[in-house]
C-alpha cells in the first residue's frame, strides 16, 4: 500500500462528480461535518456506553465517549503525520499525510453508529436472537451467508452499512462518504463467513460489493482468500477507542464508587516512571476535590498512551503499509505504557464490567431486544397477520420490511432495532406490552 493511493476524496455514489479542486473545507473535513450533523449520531446522546444513562451523576453515553475517541484519535493522527513528515520529509508524495488527522477523526464518529441500544451486550442479543432463541427457525430458510450475518451481527459492519447502504427513498452511496474515510471504519476487512469463534467482521453480504470496490479503489492487498489487509489509519481509530474505554470507564466508575479514589490512583500512575508520579502527587495536592484529582491524571494517561501509540504507528509504517502489522498499537507498546494499560484491563473486568449496575442494564437491554425481535421478526416472517400489519406500520418507510425477500425484511428489522436508542426501545417494548396507552 501506498499513501498516495490509500488517500483518496472519492465519493461513494458520487464517483462521477468527483472535484479535485482546492476548496475551503477538504473532502474530509466534510466528511467529519456531515456525520456531527446526522441523526445517526445524534442518536448516540440516547445509548448507553457501559453505565446505565446518567440521573444525578455524569458518566458517558455513546455520543460523549464518540466525540473522545474523536478527539484523541485526531491528537495521534497529528503527532503520527509530523513523524512521517520528519522522516520522508515534505514534497507532494507526502502532503496528503495532512490530511490523516481529518479521515481519523472522522472515522473514530463513526466507529459506533452501527451499535445497537443498551451497551456492548446489545449486539450479542441480536446475534442470540438467531444462534439460541426464537430467530433460529429460520435458518434453514436462509443461505450461508445471510445466516452467518446473522448469527454473527457486528456493530462495526452495521456501521459500514449504516454509511453506505442505500435505504429506502435515500441517496445512493449512503452518506457518501469518501472512500478513505470508509476504509478507516472497517477493524475487521472480511466477511462474515470468516469471522471465527470471535465472530468479528467488518461487512454484511449487502455491502461486501462495496468494501471491495473501495479496497481495489485504495490499493488495500487481499492478503489471504477472503481478507484484506487493514487501512493503516483503523489501527489509529482503533488505539483511541481502545484508550478512551478503557481510561474513561475508570473515571466513570470511581464517580460512581465502584472504584475508590486510591484504587484509581494506583491504576493510572503506573502508567509513570518515579520522577513522574512524584510530579503528579505533587500537583494534586494543589487539588481538594478527588474527581478533579482523577481528571488530571486521567489526562495525563491520555496523553501518554496517545505519544505512545503515535509512535508505535510511525516506527512500523513498513510492516502496516505492508500488511503484515499484528495486534493493536495499545496493546504493541514498548514496556510501562503497555503493562499498566493490561492491569487497568483487567481491573475493568474484575470489578467495572462486572457491576450490578452495569449487569442490571444488560439484563434488561437483553429482555428488551429480545422481544421487540421476536416480534419484528415475526411479523416480516408472517406480514399477513393482522397484527403483523399494524405492528410493520410502526417501522420507519426508510426500512426496507416490505421487500418480496426474506433476508432482506429481517436485515430491515435488525437495521431499526440497532438504530433504536434505550429510550425509544423500552417505550416500544412498553407499549407492545400494553403498558404505555397514549391517552392513559
């Protein structure tokens, strides 16, 4: 791969119109405001990220934690071009490196528009839907690969087809996004009949034309039957949603009190050498409040872990350019960063993930899914019910579960169930239930 190919501000469904002219927004910067601007993220104020949505106490929801991993993703992609530019220095091969910090950004907006309502557990319920509960009847109607779609429903395919899929009475091309901002969304570039027991991939079936357009397109080398190599700007996306879970979530838990402030302290001034941490210390006596305390160090670690994976990224341009980089850049650091990162990991899984409240969200985002699945489902599978009918007549037109084929009527229902925020999928689940009457 090469970077001149790699960066391309060709449009998806808008090839013929492509401008090469100067403008006072690049491409990418477009890019970047056009998804500030669409519900699909607007969405996100209204999805839970780990914590049940806040009452008294702040914590993040998708759209917060969005706009982080945005924000951190752009540091990186900053500190990784003044790198490259250093070392190959600045001519017109290189020049298009100035643009890595807007197609990172962007992409790490986009990195969770496909997840569907009630936290990380929200994909494994749609995906259980077909391997263990009512869905799988319908295996035998479907093929391989539609079911193992299904099966296998990840939020960083839906969010590819969320961008490019042509949904009822839209645009072709979706939201005709540039091709190099679409290729930095895809973590997983291959379909889903090789995902694995990790069941990751990165593109439906209705979308594998299109991956593979804008792959050829970008020089992106299948590096075996099926898979293609990684667009070096996903391990940037990547490595900042990496960051901002994990840090962010232990931020948000001590203000919650899972995490005691001691507890906390320990965990992020590892991520230091002995001449640091006493700096620190220092600073934080100037700071009565704990929150505030976590705040600092928390940036602190941030900013490590952001010089850290920058570097990372730049001292292995040949190897990613290649395709032959493995692992993630947070997990691929040298010595401290790296150690300290596992153990805040671990932590996060020993006490965070694992909380009542976090598990309690679960429990009802799954009870939540499952039914209004159940019955979406069923409807499409069975639309000349009469309740099927009135039940379908609740489904936004943009939704294709009209259409004469069955895979595509099921892919209509998981496409309004994912976009569902927490809100308006309990008040669905509620009225279904005939616990919420308009007028009662």
């Amino acid at each position: 791969m090469d970077w001149n190919r790699l960066i391309s501000d060709k449009r998806l469904g808008l090839e013929q119109y492509h401008d090469p002219q100067h403008h006072t927004r690049s491409d990418f910067q477009r890019d970047y405001d056009r998804l500030i601007f669409s519900s699909p993220f607007r969405r996100l104020q209204n999805k839970t990220q780990v914590f049940p949505l806040p009452g008294s106490i702040f914590v993040h929801n998708r759209l917060t934690h969005s706009l982080e991993v945005s924000s951190v993703g752009r540091s990186m992609a900053n500190e990784a071009t003044n790198i490259l530019i250093d070392r190959h220095g600045y001519d017109i091969r290189t020049a298009k490196l100035r643009d890595m910090a807007d197609i990172v950004a962007t992409a790490c907006l986009a990195h969770d528009l496909g997840n569907p309502p009630f936290g990380h557990n929200g994909e494994k319920t749609i995906s259980s839907f077909f391997t263990e509960g009512a869905g799988l009847i319908l295996k035998p109607l479907l093929t391989h690969h539609q079911w193992s779609d299904l099966a296998n429903f990840e939020g960083n395919a839906n969010s590819f087809r969320l961008l490019t899929h042509q949904f009822e009475g839209r645009r072709k091309g979706g939201y005709a996004m540039t091709y190099s901002a679409l290729a930095s969304v895809v973590k997983y570039p291959y379909p889903s009949t090789l995902a694995g027991k990790k069941g990751k991939f990165g593109y439906f079936e209705t979308e594998e034309e299109i991956y593979l357009q804008v792959a050829e397109d970008l020089g992106i080398p299948e590096i075996e039957h099926g898979r293609h190599a990684r667009h070096p700007f996903v391990f940037l996306m990547e490595a900042a949603d990496d960051i901002c879970y994990q840090i962010m979530d232990i931020e948000d838990s001590h203000k919650l009190k899972i995490l005691s402030t001691e507890e906390v302290k320990t965990l992020l001034l590892n991520f230091f050498d002995e001449r640091e941490r006493i700096y620190m210390t220092d600073s934080m006596k100037r700071l009565d409040d704990p929150n505030e305390q976590v705040g600092y160090m928390r940036s602190k670690v941030i900013g490590a872990l952001v010089g850290g994976c920058s570097k990372e990224f730049a001292d292995h341009e040949k190897e990613i350019l290649a395709g032959d980089y493995n692992g993630s850049l947070v997990n691929n650091i040298a010595g401290r960063l790296s150690d300290a990162y596992a153990i805040c990991s671990e932590t996060a899984w020993k006490k965070i993930y694992n909380a009542p409240e976090v598990v309690d969200i679960e429990l009802a985002g799954n009870r939540i899914i499952t039914y209004l699945m159940e019955n979406l489902v069923g409807a499409v599978v069975a639309p000349e019910k009469a309740y099927s009918r009135l039940l379908l007549e609740k489904v936004p037109r943009q939704y294709d579960v009209r259409s004469d084929n069955l895979s595509t009527r099921i892919q209509g229902v998981i496409d309004h169930v994912a976009a569902m925020t927490d809100v308006y999928a309990l008040d669905l689940f509620r009225t279904l239930n005939g616990h919420s009457l308009p007028a009662v």
